[in-house]
C-alpha cells in the first residue's frame, strides 16, 4: 500500500515499494520498514504453534487471564 501523509511541519511521507520491499521516505531520507511478522509466519516452529492454538480455540479449549494466573501461582504451568 502506498501513501503520501504530509505532517503538521509541513514534512512529506511518502511510502512505496522498491526491489520487493517497502519503504518511506521523510524528509528526502530513506526508510526500509520492517515487519518482523512475516519472519514469525516463515519460522515452521511458530506457525506450529499457532495452529495448534487456532484448533484448540475451535475445540473450546479457552482459559481466562485469572485461571491462567492461579495455575501459575499454583506451579501448573
């Protein structure tokens, strides 16, 4: 997605893609923006856990912030 924001100073934003990544630019100055997120998607190890979360979500396997708590207080976890 790219964008043009102009901020309160008058500076310009402008966002675009080059070489397949992303970039903005501010005040002439060249930044790439980084999501770390599809590194996380890429790790096999991670994207295992999340399905293993998603099916146990789908099965009601759901505990609330305090359960979690007390079974950690309790050494549970």
């Amino acid at each position: 997605m790219n964008f043009s924001l102009k901020a309160p100073d008058g500076t310009v934003i402008e966002s675009y893609h080059k070489d397949h990544r992303e970039y903005i630019r501010i005040a002439g100055l060249e930044y790439e923006i980084f999501s770390p997120v599809e590194e996380l998607d890429a790790d096999p190890e991670i994207k295992e856990m999340i399905e293993a979360s998603e099916k146990d979500i789908q099965q009601g396997k759901l505990y609330s912030t305090d359960d979690l708590v007390e079974a950690i207080k309790r050494g549970d976890w």
